[in-house]
C-alpha cells in the first residue's frame, strides 16, 4: 500500500477509534446522550455538505431516495450513536469500542436469516461461532463481575443496529451517485431523527435519566469534545474512508476495523485513566480473530466495486463494515 494510503488508514483508525473517547469526555462534562447525538450528526452533516458543494455534488431530489435515508439515517445514525451515549454512562469507552468490532458477526448472522448471504463454509461458520465466544467472555455472564448490564447491552444494540442499517442499505443505497451528497442527506435526516428524540424525551417532565439533559450543563471540555467528534470523527472520517476504498479497494480499507478497538483501548487507558481486564482483552482477541474468518475472500476488482458496503458508522457508503 503507497504511503499515502498507509497515514489516511492510520488517520482514520485513529479518527474512528477515538469516538468512545470523546463520547466518554462529552457525558463526564454535562452533555447528555441524545445532546450528544443531535450535534455529531449536525456537525458531521455541515462538514460533508462542505465537502459535497466543493464536488459540485447534489443533495437528492425525489422521495423514493429520502424515504430510504430517513430509514438508513435512524439505524445507522440516530440510534447507535444515542445507545453509544447510553451505554458509555455506565461502560468503559475502551470496551464500548470493543463491542463495537461485532458488528460484522451480527451483519453475517442477519443475511443468512434473511438468506442474502451465500451458504457458510467451515471456515467462516468456525469464525461466527468464535466470535460470539469472544461476545460471552466478554460479557461473562457467570462472574458477578462480568458485563452484563443495561449499558453493555445497549453498546451491543447500538452493534445490531449497524448490521441493520448495512443490509437496509446494501440494498437500497449502494452504487449511488454523488456519494458525498447522499451521506449529507442521510446525516441530516439522522439529525431530525435525534432532535425528535431529544424533544420527546429531553425536554419532558418525565424525561428518563439516561436521555434527559446533562446533569449541570456542559463546560468548555464538553463542546470541544463533541465538535471533534462531530467535525472529524463523524464527517472528515467519512472523507477519508471514501478516499481509501477509491484508491485501495474494500478489502483494504474494511482493515480498519480491526484498529479501532485497539485505539478505543489504548486511549481509554492513556486519558481516562481505564483499566480494561484481561477477560476483555481476550474477548477483543477472540472476537476480531472471529471476524476475520468470516471475511469471504474476493477479488480485486469485486472488493472495488463493493466498497460501498464497507463503511462506517456515520453514512450512506459505510464503516466498518462504518462503522461510530
């Protein structure tokens, strides 16, 4: 891979892995989780907008294609990034990022229930079964100390939904033209989805402690981690992705993946203090060893051509296979 390609991977895992972290520094200075979301999606919707006009790329025009946003918008936007805010309340961000990584089983389980994935042979068969090994160590459901709470689950919903939204949008949204503008769009529609959300419960009475608003008011620290992840780990990573998969193909650019919990872990650990446990470690290990089994090997020029499944968490060509 040319230098050039080598740093861009390096930026974006660096980029996309360090969301937890700033989602963690967001929720410790006052903001809340649907506070959260409505800024990462406005603020990743503007920087893609940006980006869309300097291409000279339209914002779609015709209801069928915002009809299939508003769906994508919610289970790829809206709601993983309010259940990232949820969980990582009362979850380390170094384990919500591992978490994060079993998208890809979740997504290989949906298609085989919904039969658009091929037969699985031995070896990628071995490989969802080793990953959803690596999902019960982690979680460790006989220890009294294990994972098994309302903000791990959520982590793990936030999971499920990615592989939702990729099979929605594998079948509705890829191969598109304008790729930046589509992604604006789908980032704006999440945007009205979190607003509806923060509205109907962060402005109620009622509202329950996990979405309402931030406990005192955010402070300085708050804002800017927010605008990081908004600005760049929500709208230049899309950028860079959509740069990599151009120039490297799928295949390489879906190598990302595996970097992202290793980043989420080691940040976890450098600025927040976070002591991640040698059960959890494991569990990545396992996990990730899981989900390359279950890569089905392509070609060059298929890897190219289905790039757009690849994505991350925030836009309509996708992460990790977006990713957060």
């Amino acid at each position: 891979m040319p230098l050039a390609s080598t740093l861009r991977m390096a930026l974006l895992a660096l980029l996309w892995g360090s969301g937890f972290l700033w989602i963690k520094l967001a929720l410790n200075h006052g903001l809340s989780p649907l506070q959260i979301t409505v800024a990462r999606c406005a603020l990743g919707a503007a920087v893609l907008l940006v980006l869309a006009l300097a291409a000279r790329q339209r914002l779609p025009r015709d209801r069928r294609t915002w009809t299939h946003l508003l769906i994508a918008a919610f289970f790829c936007n809206a709601l993983p990034f309010a259940l990232f805010g949820i969980g990582e309340q009362t979850v380390d961000s170094g384990t919500a990022g591992v978490l994060n990584a079993t998208t890809p089983l979740w997504a290989l389980l949906l298609g085989l229930v919904l039969g658009t994935d091929r037969p699985l042979s031995p070896a990628r068969l071995t490989g969802l079964l080793l990953g959803f090994a690596g999902v019960l160590l982690i979680f460790a459901p006989w220890q009294r100390a294990g994972l098994m709470t309302s903000g791990a689950l959520a982590l793990l919903g936030a999971a499920v939904s990615y592989a939702v939204a990729f099979a929605y949008m594998g079948r509705h949204l890829t191969g598109r033209d304008a790729p930046l503008a589509v992604s604006a769009a789908q980032l704006l529609a999440a945007t009205g989805w979190a607003t509806t959300g923060w509205a109907a419960t962060g402005w109620a009475a009622d509202a329950p402690p996990a979405a309402s608003a931030g406990p005192s008011g955010a402070d300085l620290t708050a804002l800017l981690a927010v605008a990081v992840l908004g600005i760049f780990g929500t709208g230049v990573t899309f950028y860079l992705n959509y740069r990599l998969i151009a120039d490297e193909g799928a295949t390489s650019a879906a190598t990302v993946g595996y970097l992202l919990p290793v980043v989420s872990v080691a940040l976890g650990a450098l600025f927040l203090d976070e002591r991640v446990g040698t059960r959890v470690i494991a569990g990545m290990v396992v996990v990730l060893a899981g989900v390359a089994l279950t890569r089905p090997r392509r070609t060059s020029a298929r890897s190219a051509a289905d790039g757009v499944e690849i994505r991350r968490p925030a836009t309509a060509t996708g992460r990790q296979a977006l990713r957060r």
